[in-house]
C-alpha cells in the first residue's frame, strides 16, 4: 500500500511517522536494558576478554573494509582505462594515480596546518601558579 504524503494533513502524517519511530526506540531501549542486565553479571575479565577480542577483530575487518570500499571505488575509473590500454599498464596508473590523491591531500593538510600553527593562541588565559608550561592541558 502506498501513501501520498503530499495529499492530507502534514501533522496527520508526521505523527503516523513518528509513532512508528517512537515504537522502534521502545523497542532498541528495551535491548539495551536486557543487554545492560547480562553484561551485567559478566565478570571484568569476560568484558576485558571481549573488548580484547573487538580490538583484534578491527586490526582484521578495518583494512577489508577500506580495500572494498577502495576497489568498488576504483573499479569505473579502471574499466575506462582498460578500453584504451593493456589491463597492467591501467591497473598501474589507477593505483599511482590514487596514491599522488592521496599523498598531495595529506601534504596539502599538513602544509596548511604548519602555516597556522602559530595563529593557535588563548587569550585570556592565567595559568596556575603552579604550572610552568605556556598551555596546559
């Protein structure tokens, strides 16, 4: 079934909208209160063992995640090389070509962050007597 918003009253549609959001929240409240109960009774090591466990999962799945995402965004530019050139000479030039976007982007960050690193300044700031540095933080 379909629905024309455009039709009818706006305050008649937001409200049907949001009383399906306001059913989804209950819903994602109530699995973070059953959650927080289990997690709950683990131990500190179980939680360390997990956190632990999370953290070498992502030294795996990020770098998966940014090649995927490298080579969907890749591959159009790679096809349209490959209809005028050798395959090796196109996959060449894409990945050269994605490195100097890459490295120029960062030398333009870094370069403009060196060039304003002196505008950084607090003013008004009194330090505690106590501290010798210019800027605590």
């Amino acid at each position: 079934m379909q629905q024309d918003l455009t039709q009818g009253s706006i305050t008649r549609h937001l409200l049907g909208m949001a009383g399906f959001i306001g059913i989804g929240l209950i819903f994602q409240t109530a699995y973070y209160l059953v959650d927080l109960y289990f997690v709950g009774h683990l131990g500190a090591a179980a939680i360390a063992g997990v956190i632990w466990i999370l953290t070498q999962i992502s030294e795996i799945v990020i770098p998966v995640i940014v090649a995927l995402l490298l080579a969907a965004l890749l591959t159009p530019i790679h096809m349209r090389l490959k209809r005028v050139m050798p395959s090796s000479l196109a996959s060449t030039i894409t990945v050269l070509g994605t490195l100097a976007l890459i490295i120029g982007a960062l030398t333009f960050v870094t370069s403009q962050f060196i060039d304003q690193f002196d505008d950084i300044r607090i003013d008004g700031y009194d330090p505690h007597p106590a501290i010798k540095a210019p800027v605590a933080v």
